[in-house]
C-alpha cells in the first residue's frame, strides 16, 4: 500500500492487554486502516473503511451531548469508565437487557459467549430493578431483551410485559427463533404481553451458512419463525452476521427475502462479523468486511434493486458505525428511495437530536404495520394512494460494524447509543461491554460489578 494520504489521531485499546493507547485512522488507496502500537505488545493495523463511499465523505460531525446524570465517576478513562460517565457523548438509544445467559445453540461467534459456565437468571425482581435504572438515567428509550437466548425463559412474556409496564413504548426481542418456529402459540403470547418486534438472526437463504455459524441447518425454523411472528402481529428484523466466505455473497438474496415478506419483515440490519473471545493473533485482513463493502455488495447483487448510494451515515451513532436507508415496498416487488433528510451535512449536529429521533424511527419502522393498504393501481403521483401503501409497506436496510480489540476506537465509543443495562446496573455502550482480549477475558462483561485482570494501569 502506498504512504498514506491522511491521517487521523484517535485512541484504541492494545488487543493484548486492552490498556488504552493512542491511535490513528490512515487513508490510502481506498482503504482506511486504524493503526495502534503498543508499548509491551506491538503495533497493529486493522482495515475499517474499505471502498467507497470515501470515507473522509461519510464523517458526521455532532455537538456532544453528555448524560444528564452521569453514574460513574471521570476516573481512569475510556473505556474503564463506563457506566454512563460524564464523557460519554450520546445518549441512551437502545438499552439492552439481558435476561439469560443460557442458550439453546453453541454458535462459534456470539457477542456473549466467552467459555463460562452460564450464571443463574436474574430474577424478575432483578430485571425489573435494571429497567426502573435504564427509565431513572435515560428516559423512555427502546428496550431490547437479549441473552443469551431469552427464549429459554418460560416466563419471557411476563418480563415482555414488566419492561412494558414500566413505561417503555418499544419493546423488541432479540433472538435465534428457534422456539417461536417450534412451539405453537408462543409467537401469539409474546404479542399478546406487548412484543413489539423480534430482532431476528438470520445468516442465509441457504443451509450452509448456519452449518458453519450456528452448528447446524436452521433455514427451516428461520422461515417458520419470521411466519409465526408476522402472523402475530410482531414486526420481524432480519439480522444477518456477514462473514466473507460464508455469506457475504448471500446477502442480496436476504434482502429479497426480506421484501418478499413484507410488510411482517420490517427490514434486514447486516452486522459484520466482530471478532470476541479468544483470538492469539489478530484476524486476517481478508476475514473483515466493512461497511462500504456491504454497501456495493448490496447494489452487485440485487442487480441495483438497492444502490449504494442510496445509504446515508447515522444520526445517532457514530457515522462510522452504520449505514441505513428506508424504502417503499410497491406491488411488484420494486423498492423506491425515500427521501433523505435535508440540512447541512457539514454542520454539526446536537448528538440528542440524532438520539431522539433513532429512537422515534425504530419504534415506528421495525413494529409490525397498523392498519391496511390500498392496492396501488392508479397513477404514481396519486398522494393518497402512495400514503396508504406508506402506512404500511416501508422497508428499512441498515447496516451496524460493531468493533472489537482490534477496532476499537474511542471516539467512536463515546459516541455510542446502544448501552447495556449491566447486571451492576452500570450502562456500558455495546462495544465496551461485549471487549474482549485476545486471550478472551472480557473487560466489562460478566464482571457483575467486579474489574477483570485487564484494569487500567
């Protein structure tokens, strides 16, 4: 690779031994690489930004906006500090609330599998107290109930209502979907409790995928879940882990699934794969892929159904994030373009703003429809018509590149709005709480309130 054209200084944690230290974001050829040397452990250099959009296009500024009521002290820094502390810059979007640590697959890559022996379930005592802390420091924002898996929980529709209860107006599941697609009427219990969407993983349109990352073929039970649920009335996400060479050229064909079963599916949010646990040496170049890497992906593979242009930088989150763009599903199975926002994209925005209105648009997009189309058959300027099938037939395609040892950046961090509701009842952004060194001891996770042998120095 050529010297690089820019550089940008930020900071990231060592992959070894997880002690902040400085960092930079260097631009050349196409490709941005955050570089980061260790004192005791080296230097590393991990691509994040691949292709275009160019990445010095895509950056967002926002105007920082701390937490009202910061619960943990500015002490030893990003990312020890977390709890909110008072140099957090984004506030809480969704929270995260796991109410398991049990699980019904073994998934090679999972966000919360770190080798342990699960611990028992928080009790319902103990969930309601995590939720009354996410309403005390952050207000109304979405809940997702996670794990785990939370549909190990007999009682989950009861903790379903209990976050509803508490005043929370989206509640969403996250989950494989495994029982929904076995046991009848559970889709229809978990609506009836106040389900308002199932975060739903989904790797493929084949068996191949889910034989390599899941451990087994699932497609079936995938197809029959997104079913059950639509039919309850719950809005279904379709959430694929993009990993180069087991579905990355799978995901165009997930896409047109997910229009197909419109308006149930209320969009697909791609994750590329993040590397958690134990990892001796840092993951090759050539098993990342990056956000604008999924972006022309989309547009190769639907044949411009969707085009890479299309996909803006976040509101809420740090731009280099994620990527989302909404369109109209019409009655042949085309997709047209929303309108993008207007304002200037040079300008800097409050952080809140992005804040309350991600949490606004998640609320109203990923719930399942309310009420019923017209058919689409008069002209295409005919205003009542498009907002009648708008009412229902909108179509969300999102993309989030959650970051690990090697790609933690902490100016990004700070900017994070998807926080974790930790069994402490600290609020750690997602990110932080899912780190791990490359021996696969966690920073924040599973301490419950305790510090791991990577403390700051």
């Amino acid at each position: 690779m050529s010297a690089p054209e820019a550089r940008q200084p930020t900071a990231s944690v060592c992959p070894v031994c997880l002690r902040t230290i400085p960092a930079r974001r260097e631009t050349a050829d196409g490709v941005t690489r955050l570089v980061k040397a260790c004192p005791l452990h080296g230097e590393f250099s991990t691509p994040v930004w691949r292709g275009a959009p160019a990445f010095e296009g895509w950056l967002r500024p926002k105007t920082p906006s701390p937490p009202a009521e910061p619960a943990t002290p500015r002490a030893r820094g990003c990312p020890y500090d977390c709890g909110l502390c008072p140099d957090h810059g984004q506030h809480t979007c969704t929270a995260l609330v796991e109410v398991t640590w049990r699980c019904n697959l073994t998934c090679p890559l999972c966000f919360a599998s770190a080798g342990e022996t699960p611990r028992p379930d928080p009790t319902p005592e103990a969930v309601a107290r995590l939720l009354e802390g996410v309403m005390r420091h952050s207000g109304p924002c979405n809940i997702q109930l996670s794990g785990g898996e939370p549909t190990v929980r007999d009682d989950l529709p009861a903790l379903v209502a209990l976050a509803k209860g508490a005043g929370f107006p989206f509640v969403q599941l996250n989950t494989n979907g495994l029982r929904i697609a076995r046991e009848d009427g559970y889709a229809e219990a978990l609506a009836a409790a106040g389900l308002d969407s199932a975060f739903l993983q989904f790797d493929g349109v084949t068996q191949r995928p889910y034989e390599i990352l899941r451990g087994r073929p699932l497609l079936e039970e995938k197809l029959a879940a997104v079913e059950r649920l639509s039919r309850a009335g719950v809005g279904v996400v379709l959430v694929p882990t993009v990993v180069p060479g087991v579905n990355a050229t799978e995901l165009g064909a997930i896409l047109r699934l997910g229009v197909e079963r419109a308006p149930g599916v209320r969009g697909v949010h791609f994750q590329p794969v993040s590397y958690f646990g134990r990892h001796p040496g840092p993951p090759a170049d050539a098993a990342r892929i990056t956000l604008p890497e999924v972006m022309t992906a989309l547009e190769a593979q639907t044949g411009g159904l969707v085009r890479a242009a299309d996909f803006s930088p976040p509101g809420c989150e740090h731009a280099l994030c994620s990527f989302n763009a909404s369109y109209l599903v019409g009655e042949d199975g085309g997709l047209t373009r929303l309108s993008r926002g207007g304002g200037n994209c040079c300008a800097p925005r409050p952080a809140a703003e992005g804040a309350d209105k991600a949490k606004a648009y998640v609320a109203r997009q990923w719930a399942a429809p309310r009420g019923a189309a017209l058919p689409m058959a008069g002209p295409a300027d005919d205003l009542d018509r498009f907002l009648a099938r708008a009412r229902t037939h909108i179509f969300a395609v999102s993309g989030m590149a959650f970051q690990d040892a090697w790609t933690l950046d902490l100016e990004r961090l700070r900017g994070c709005c998807i926080h974790v509701a930790a069994p402490d009842g600290r609020l750690i952004p997602f990110c932080a709480y899912n780190l791990t060194a490359t021996d696969g001891s966690p920073l924040h996770r599973s301490t419950a309130g305790r510090r791991t042998s990577h403390d700051a120095p």
